[in-house]
C-alpha cells in the first residue's frame, strides 16, 4: 500500500519551474513530472500569505470557514494585532513572546477554528498516521512538547515552560518540538533560522530519517521555506538558484529509497507551494506608503494601546486589512483609498455582499454567493456592475477568470473571515504596501494579493492515477488525499 509524502515548496512558481526544466537544473521534479502529472494553473487562497494559504490547505477550507484571515490581522476581542511572526521591526514592536505565542500555540490552539478539522485530523479518525515536517498548521490529537532554544526562551517570558501544542504523530517544528524520532538531526550553530532547523535542511533530514528508519507515517506534510527567503531577496525572474537548492533536498529524499524509481513505487509524491511571488520596482514610488495616505486619519501604530483611533492597518505585504474603528469613518476611508491609483482592488462587505472598487478610475461591481452564474469551478454566483473591475468574463453563464484566478470564492472567504467591518486593499502588479516597522521587497519578490502572480503555483502528483479536480485549486488537496487514503491501494 502506498504512502503520501506531500512536498510543499513555498513561493514556488511555474514560470520559475518551467524555465529550470527546460535549462535541465532541477532533475528531481522533472523525475516526478515525468512520471506522473503536472499542471501549472493551480490557484491559492487570499491573502496570498502563508498562515491563511496552509490552514486552507490542511483544512480544505477559505478563511471565511477556517477564521485566519491572514499573516496578519486584528483581533477586536483582545485589542491587539495578531502576526505570526513577519518582519523583525514589527515583532520587536509588539514583543517577542506576544508574536511567539500567537504561531507557536494559538494559531492552532486557539485561532484556527474548531468547527472545522484538519487532514491530520481526518487521518487519525480514519486509524492512519501522519506527520507534520516543520508546517505552521498542524493541528491534531497528540500534544508535543514545546522546547525553546535558552535565549528565545528567556526573551518570550519563559512563558512555554511545559507547554505543550497539538500536532499529528510525528511532528516537527524545527528544534522547537520535535517527536523523539526526530531528535538527532543535526543542525549548524549560527544563525537564527538555522539553529531553530526552520529551515530546508532540517526538513530533508526528517523526512530521510521517517523513510530510512521504516517508520514512515502513512502521510507526511514537508514544508520547504527557503525558496521565499530567496524571493524576497532577488527579482522572482531570476531566482531559479533557489529552486535548484530545493530540488537537490528532492533528489535527496528520492535516493532515500534506494532509487528514484523505487520512490513512486512504494510512494505518491504531491509537490506544490503555498503562493507565487511579484517583483516590486527599485524606487520610492513602487512603495505605496499607507502611512502617509491615511495621516488624515488616526491609525493604530505597532506598540500603542488601542484609544481615540480611526483605523488599524495590518499590512500583509502585497494586500493590507484595514479595520474601521468608528462608526462613521468607513466611507471616508474607502474615498481616500480611491485617490491612490497604485491600489488596484478595494474591498469590503456590505449586506451578506461584496463590493469592489478599483483604486483610481473608481470603476464598481458587487457579488454574492448564489445566483445565475456558475464559474469555472462549479460554485454559483450573482454578479452586478462592471465586471472587469475583477477581469471577469461570463459567457453563456460561465465566469471565466483572468488575472485573479477564482477571484469570488478567494475574495469572499478573506472579508468573511471575521464578523467585523473591514477593508482588503490590494497593490498593482510592481507595487507594494508600506507601513512603518514593516518589511519591505524594493527591487525583489512580494506577495499577498489576489492577482495572478502572486496566486498561481504549480502542482505535481505522481504514483496515482486518481483524478485531481480541475481546474485545480490547493484548497480541493485535501479532499485529493483523504480520497486517497480511503482507496484500498493506498495508505
């Protein structure tokens, strides 16, 4: 019976694919295309931010079900921005343990919701085993113990002293939980990525030592992030050095079996990423800077105390939530939004609707779930107004996407992911949101919107003929799987 090993690549993009493929750089995930099937029109979720992308992958779920609205979000019950962890400035601002609690323990504990249940979940209900290789979501009935390196320990507050966070069977988030299998992996001493294992070698040597060591769960999550670091750093169209890296950890795992052929016969192999990546331009006015677009109202700045403010901004890189705090100071925000027409797509919830309005020219549509036309996946919609606001196009009642591959659905599940009023903003192709403490790309890779650069990632499947709907969107994996473990010849 075969098992899954499941290999999620982040900011891992097509284009970057193809071209390596056809430069003959990356052998591993040419093997794998080569014996099974690839498409490179699979569609992510929005934000195109990595805690919002993979509860929706291990939930099969939009965020609307799931409830993480993205990387980073307002929480109005406890006054205060949520970030699992992203941007060092930011995380100094609103302290350390506060931003270490929120990814380590509530993303899964207390955040990602309990009406909804994750493929490890899904697995163990069904009497198999699973594991998570260093994923953020992971969700599941055993408790793993959390051990932190002794100088982040003493910076967040010794507050995860016998704490102790769910996951699957085997489970790994770098050095800071690891299941007593894990334990040896070795790992250098400098830097702190590397010596937490967050890393792409640390996820290759646990998932050699699961296969090696005839313990291999019957499905196993591997979580590669260095690719993303690469992008942000470098212009996405010239990053294929980052991928090479990547596939050589690939080829590794491969010969773990003794040979790649030997490989997708004991094993199904899925290969895809969380989301793609923009470049952004190498001047000032690619920055379009929030801060001073709404210095006419009173923003919540990382550190303050919430008090007389307008509005907070969680600024998630490529799109940003914004959270009116007044009653009357939404429409004066979404008229300011409109002055800027660096902003392409604005955002926001109005009577169980959405409207959208496009930054600048002001051209306006809504949508809502139900109706007269069915896209291209098979969920019904009504849509009113100027239909290429979203780049739609619908022909004989069929919504066809262009640049914002399954644009209602993604939408939709970010503005209902909360049941407060609030705002998406998204930046044009080139462009990038600016905030104060926050990261900034100039010159490489940026994600977060909702258009097709940053939305669009490639999927492999080798080792099973069974059927992937099409067109294929990461939020339908799970299912894929759980599919798979309950055919006969598998798991």
């Amino acid at each position: 019976m075969k098992k899954i090993i499941f290999l999620l690549i982040d900011s891992f993009m097509p284009t970057i694919l193809e071209d390596c493929v056809r430069h003959r750089t990356v052998p591993g995930l040419k093997f794998l295309m080569d014996r099974g099937r690839y498409w490179a029109n699979c569609a992510t979720v929005f934000p195109t931010m990595t805690a919002s992308v993979d509860s929706s992958l291990v939930t099969g779920t939009y965020p609307d079900v799931h409830r993480i609205p993205g990387l980073i979000w307002y929480d109005p019950e406890q006054q205060e921005i949520v970030n699992y962890i992203n941007g060092w400035n930011c995380v100094r601002k609103l302290g350390l343990g506060k931003c270490a609690k929120h990814v380590l323990y509530n993303l899964n504990e207390k955040h990602l919701s309990a009406h909804v249940t994750t493929v490890f979940e899904e697995l163990s209900r069904r009497g198999k085993t699973s594991a998570s290789i260093n994923a953020i979501v992971h969700r599941s009935v055993k408790r793993h113990m959390i051990k932190l390196p002794a100088l982040m320990n003493m910076m967040s507050g010794l507050q995860f002293r016998k704490s102790s966070i769910s996951g699957p069977e085997t489970m790994t988030l770098g050095s800071l939980v690891q299941s007593d299998i894990l334990q040896d992996i070795p790992r250098p001493m400098q830097g702190y990525e590397e010596m937490c294992g967050i890393n792409d070698d640390f996820a290759k040597h646990a998932t050699k030592i699961l296969i090696q060591s005839e313990k291999q769960p019957d499905f196993t999550l591997v979580y590669f992030p260095d690719n993303d670091h690469e992008m942000h750093k470098k212009n996405p169209a010239h990053a294929e050095e980052a991928l090479i890296r990547v596939d050589q950890h690939i080829q590794d795992i491969l010969y773990a079996f003794g040979s790649w052929e030997e490989a997708v016969k004991q094993c199904i192999f899925i290969v895809t990423g969380d989301h793609g990546q923009t470049r952004i331009g190498n001047e000032e006015r690619f920055n379009i800077d929030l801060d001073r677009l709404l210095e006419s109202f009173r923003v919540l700045q990382l550190g303050e105390k919430i008090g007389r403010h307008d509005v907070v901004v969680c600024n998630n890189e490529r799109m940003a939530y914004l959270y009116p705090l007044q009653a009357d100071i939404q429409p004066k925000l979404i008229e300011q939004l409109l002055s800027e027409p660096r902003i392409d797509i604005i955002a926001w919830k109005e009577q169980r609707e959405v409207a959208v309005r496009e930054g600048g020219s002001g051209r306006k549509m809504y949508f809502r779930r139900n109706g007269p036309f069915t896209d291209i996946y098979g969920s019904e919609w009504t849509v009113v107004g100027e239909e290429s606001v979203l780049d739609l196009k619908i022909k004989e009642g069929i919504i066809h996407y262009g640049d914002y591959p399954d644009a209602l659905a993604r939408l939709y599940g970010a503005l209902y992911s909360q049941d407060i009023p609030m705002i998406a903003i998204t930046a044009r192709p080139r462009y990038e949101f600016k905030s104060r403490y926050f990261p900034m790309h100039m010159n490489g890779g940026s994600h977060g919107s909702l258009h097709k650069y940053d939305s669009i990632i490639p999927l492999i499947v080798t080792g099973t003929d069974h059927a992937v709907q099409e067109p294929p969107r990461l939020v339908d994996l799970k299912q894929f799987i759980l599919e798979l473990c309950d055919k006969e010849s598998n798991c």
